[in-house]
C-alpha cells in the first residue's frame, strides 16, 4: 500500500469485532479507497482487504479469571501496537468493543496525537460505570449501536451518535436462500438449533448439558431433531471431539449459523451476541451462561444488571429465560425448551416481544453510517451514497 495514503487502524479483539470490524473497513475501502486500513482482528477483516498486524483469536478470552491465561499474548499484542502508534503516523485509531484493552490503546493514541473513534461501546451500563469518564478522556467520538447509550456518554460531554445495530446489516436472510435444514426431513418434529459458543473452553462447559436437555427432549418428543452451526473461531473436528453422543441426531453445519438459526424452532443459545442474532432472527431461545465460580461470584458482585442476555437488555424485561451457572444444567433447559415447544400462547408471545427487540435496534446500515464518520474525522472525501438514517 502506498506510504501517502491515510492510514486507520482497526481493533477487534473477538470473533463478534472481527465480523463487524469487517463491515466497517468494508465500507471504508468502498467509500474512499485511498484509504489504507490495517487491523487486530480475523479472518473477516482479512478477506475484505484490511492487512492484519495481529490475529485476534490470540487475545479472546471469557470471563474474568481467564484473562490471566492469555495475559502473555495480550501484554506482548499491545506492546506491539503501541509501537505501531507512535510510529505510523495514523490518521484515525478505531476501537471495537473489548474496552480493558482498547482503553489502553486509546490512552496511547491519545498521547501520539491520533484521533479515536470507538465502535460498540463498553458496557458501562452493565458493570463498572466510573468507566465513562475515562472514556471521555481518551475517546473523540463514539458510534453506539443501542438506543439507551447515548445518554450516558453526552452525559459526560462524549460526542455520541446512535448509528443501529449493525447485526442488522449482517443477519438478512432471504425468503428464497436454503441450507441443509431447510428441506425438513423430520416434518411436524421441533428442530433444535444448539448453539454453546464461539469458543472452545465455552463449548466444553456448554455442550453436555445441551447435550443432556437434547436427550430428555427427544424422550418428550421423539421426532425432535438438532442442529449445531459451528462458530467461525472453532473446527468442525473440535467441535465433533466435544461431541460425544451418538445417540443424539445432531447435523453439524458451517458457515450456515444463520440459516439454521431462522430455520429452526427454538435455540438453546449461550449468552452474547449470539442472542441478539437469534432474536433478530424472531426464533424463540432459551439462554444459557457458565464461566468459572470465581469469575461468576466477581462479575455478581460487580454487574449492576437484572438480566445477562443482551435481548432481555434491550427489551428492559425478561422476554427469554435465562439460566445461569448451575441452572444452566440439562433438565432446566430441557423444561424451558419443552415450555416453549408446548405452550402456544407463551410461544407467541416471546416473538411478538423480539420482533420489539429488533425495532428498537434501529435500521440496516450501521457500517456505513460508521465508515462516514471515521472519514470526516480524518478529512477525507468519500462518495455519498444514500443510506437509512438509524431510529
């Protein structure tokens, strides 16, 4: 790329930044190609042309205590692009979630002079609030992608801009597009969609007692049948090794997670962005969330939220069940499923109530809304191109 292009640094420090860092330099390259984008992220943001200086599956983690298993890869990833601050002369520093690390880079940029831009932001409405302030101080700009945290950051005199949900820009599925579980083998029979995680310590939590509320389902409903989309981070091999339960008819899908997500009847969905993409897809879900107990007990005691699925967030109520730690084990998920599955009325209703959630998520084209934004910041052209203004 040539050395007089402006340049943008991306950092995305999991699969869900990876999906929606890609989106956005998506949308940047197309809008003004002069533009040169590096980035910390995946496959994504690779495919669409953005030279990754960093893979973002050695930083991921889950849950509190886990950070110390990467520790390493994280200290060493971030000295590496505090290097890459100070001397590339960047025009523009975008941050994409996973704040205790990209507060630290914003804090660099900061210091160099680079303007920041962060992209989905820091759930300080949830857990450690006092974190607002520092993001003023590091931070020009944000592009918050739920309705209610605008407020909170020109509260504090952040320049914020509500832009939409940009899952909505990712997760359209056409009438006419089919996958394998389109072509239902197993008509009148519910078609479980299970979903454990992106990655594998999750899975390895998760899966069993999926795998045990699948077996009490099929004994309720004998025709059921499951469906599990792997994750873009993990292997179907992985997965397939995890998986020990033949007598479970499981079809594993890849790169389908959505289709399979629409198709099915009911998803056992663990918790994250995964159950925003499930309600957005109106399928109703149960949610499930296991992490170790020191983790678990730390974020108690820290998270100021009733609930811990983002689509219960949103909607302000509980529209899904949510089961946590050890509820989250085989027979309470089998009897929330079952519920679901039986009860019509309460069916109904949870729909009705995601098709709210999904409203209130704005409308599609957040990445280019975002892309606008980080291009004004730098004082390049772009080409205008109509786009729906966000709810």
């Amino acid at each position: 790329m040539s050395s007089g292009k402006k340049k943008i640094l991306i950092v995305a420090g999991e699969a869900s930044g990876d999906l929606h860092g890609s989106g956005l330099a998506t949308a940047i390259i197309r809008l003004c190609p002069d533009v040169s984008v590096y980035g910390v992220g995946n496959g994504l943001m690779r495919q669409v042309g953005v030279e990754i200086i960093i893979d973002s599956s050695r930083l991921a983690v889950v849950g509190i205590t886990e950070v110390f298993s990467r520790i390493g890869s994280l200290l060493k990833a971030y000295r590496q692009l505090k290097k890459f601050i100070r001397t590339n002369h960047l025009a523009l520093l975008v941050l994409i979630d996973f704040p205790d690390f990209n507060l630290l880079l914003a804090r660099e940029a900061k210091r160099a002079g680079v303007p920041v831009l962060y992209y989905i932001s820091p759930q300080v409405w949830a857990w450690r609030s006092g974190r607002v302030h520092k993001i003023a101080s590091r931070v020009n700009k944000m592009a918050v992608i739920l309705p209610f945290e605008i407020s909170i950051y020109r509260n504090v005199g952040l320049d914020a801009e509500f832009v939409g949900h940009p899952l909505l820009d990712v997760l359209y599925v056409s009438k006419e597009e089919t996958s394998p579980v389109n072509e239902r083998k197993w008509r009148g029979a519910p078609l479980i969609a299970l979903l454990p995680g992106s990655r594998a310590k999750e899975v390895k939590s998760l899966l069993p007692s999926m795998a045990r509320a699948a077996g009490i389902i099929m004994k309720k409903k004998p025709g059921a049948r499951f469906i599990l989309p792997i994750a873009p981070t993990l292997s179907l091999p992985e997965v397939k090794k995890i998986w020990q339960y033949p007598s479970i008819p499981v079809e594993f899908v890849e790169d389908k997670t959505y289709q399979a997500i629409k198709t099915a009847d009911l998803a056992i969905v663990a918790s994250g962005t995964a159950t925003l993409e499930t309600a957005i897809l109106n399928t109703p879900m149960v949610i499930v969330y296991q992490v170790s107990p020191v983790s678990y007990l730390i974020a108690r005691a820290l998270v100021k939220m009733n609930w811990i699925g983002l689509v219960n967030i949103v909607a302000g109520r509980r529209v899904v069940p949510e089961l946590l730690q050890k509820e989250a084990n085989g027979e309470r998920i089998a009897a929330e499923a079952l519920k679901i599955l039986d009860d019509e009325s309460y069916r109904k209703e949870m729909i009705q109530a995601l098709a709210e959630v999904r409203e209130k998520l704005g409308t599609p084209g957040a990445a280019e809304r975002v892309a606008k934004m980080a291009l004004e910041m730098i004082g390049e052209n772009f080409r205008h191109r109509s786009v729906n203004n966000a709810q």
